[in-house]
C-alpha cells in the first residue's frame, strides 16, 4: 500500500511553504467580488460597458475593462438604421449650411440638435422626433406620432421651447424635408435662431442624436409586447426619463440632467 503524504510532507517534496497549501488568491477573490458588482450594476442597465459601469461604481475602468474580459461580461451591442425616405430623395442643395458642425458650446441653449427615428411596432412604425442640447446631451423636447412630418418634428421643438422657457442660439438637423419646411425652418429662422443642417449622407454632422438613437432603441427593447401603441408610448417616455436622470453619460460620468443641475448651481454660487 502507497503511503498517504501529510500536508508537511507533501510541501516539502514540492518545495514549497506547508502554508501556500492553504492559500487562495485574494486578488481571485476580489475578483468575484467584483464581478457579482458589475453584473448588478449591467442588469439595471443592460446596454453599460466599462467606461459607464466605472463610474457607477467609482472603480478604475481599467479594472473594470479586465474582469468583464475574464469573466465574459458583455452588454448588448447593436446597431440600427433610419429608413430612407423617397421625397428625400434627388432633393436641391441644401439651403442652410453646417454651422453647428465641431461647435462645443460652453453652456446650454446655444444650440439644441432635432431628429427623428422610427420605431419597429408589429407590422408597422411609429416615428420618435427628439431635440437635444448639444451642452447638456439632454433630450429636452419629444414628439411621437404615427407618421414622420413637419408636423412631428415642430411638435418635438415645440415640447422643448416649453421646457426651457426659451429659444436656442443655433438649431441644428439633417436635411429631411420635415426639417426644410417652412413650419419648422423659417419659423426659427424668423425667431433669430441661425438654422444648421448637415450636409447629405453625412449622418456623423449630427453624431450626438445618432449616437443617442442607437443606445435608446437598445435600452427600450423589444416592443413586439406591448399590447397598444400607448403602452408603447409610455414605455418610450420612461426611457427619456431614465436617460437624462438616471443613465450615466460617457463625456460627463454622471446622467446629463445632473450635469446640467451642477452647472447651473456653480454659475449661481451654489453648492450640490
């Protein structure tokens, strides 16, 4: 019979300290601690990576960046596209010129940026026109509608004008032809505001609410369970809402409603 070797023995004939067979990597460990961290921190907010868990949890990215790595941790990752629309195209040149295009304006209501997406709903879309203050990143004024038109478009400039109380400097879009008419264009125009449109098949010129677009529809979801196109509506809304108050923004590591609240309180004096 082969004799059993006691820990001291067995230590010995490896060469090694009889203590290192007892020992568990702390850095293991911390590791898992971590894990079970960022995993919570990802099921409230599906579509977070790295540099967005970060500062929810107020640990280096870097650190962060590796364990999702070891342990496979990956957010949703996806991608959509605005349909084409015929009247757009073979339209004329553009009246308005990019204006707003590499602006970084220094505090909010210089310029707000206005689009719209569509919205897949069973056998059919629903439109989302939002605008944005390019300081803040809020989205300060929605619209929603069955159909893409001036109409939703001066419905959304509208819900902002209301929200802030006031017109921006310069307001900036593509050059939908919801955007040209003269419900929307030349009524700000006739306000003072300097209008700005990218220039064609330049979705980059208006990067702000193309990114905003791809990560909403993301963090929305599905929407083949939804029994009505207000259930729907609701749901959208809830999303702006968790958007500026709740999700944290990669250029500021807090939501865009609590940057806007700490430079605001700052130019009073203020503290938060």
């Amino acid at each position: 019979m082969t004799d059993k070797l006691n820990k001291t023995r067995l230590a010995k004939r490896m060469g090694i300290a009889r203590a290192t067979l007892y020992y568990h990597s702390r850095k293991k460990k911390s590791d898992e601690v971590a894990k079970q961290l960022i995993k919570a921190v990802m099921e409230s907010n599906p579509s977070y990576g790295h540099k967005r868990i970060a500062p929810a949890l107020k640990m280096n990215k870097k650190k962060v960046l590796r364990i999702m790595r070891k342990y496979g941790l990956k957010p949703k990752i996806s991608r959509f596209r605005k349909p084409g629309k015929p009247g757009d195209r073979n339209k004329p040149v553009a009246l308005y010129a990019n204006v707003v295009y590499k602006m970084s304006p220094l505090k909010p209501n210089i310029a707000w940026c206005g689009d719209f997406t569509y919205i897949r709903f069973r056998n059919s879309f629903i439109y989302l026109a939002t605008v944005l203050d390019l300081f803040t990143k809020e989205i300060i004024g929605a619209s929603i509608s069955a159909w893409h038109s001036q109409h939703l478009v001066k419905a959304a400039l509208e819900d902002a004008i209301k929200t802030r109380g006031r017109l921006p400097e310069y307001f900036h879009s593509d050059q939908g032809s919801e955007y040209q008419a003269e419900s929307h264009a030349e009524y700000l125009t006739k306000q003072g505001v300097v209008v700005s449109m990218s220039k064609k098949s330049s979705p980059w010129q208006n990067g702000c609410q193309e990114s905003f677009y791809s990560q909403f529809k993301l963090e929305l979801g599905e929407t083949k369970d939804y029994e009505t196109t207000g259930h729907l509506a609701e749901a959208i809304y809830r999303q702006l809402h968790y958007y500026n108050q709740r999700r944290i923004h990669s250029n500021f590591k807090m939501p865009p409603a609590r940057f806007r609240l700490l430079y605001e309180n700052r130019s009073y004096g203020l503290t938060v």
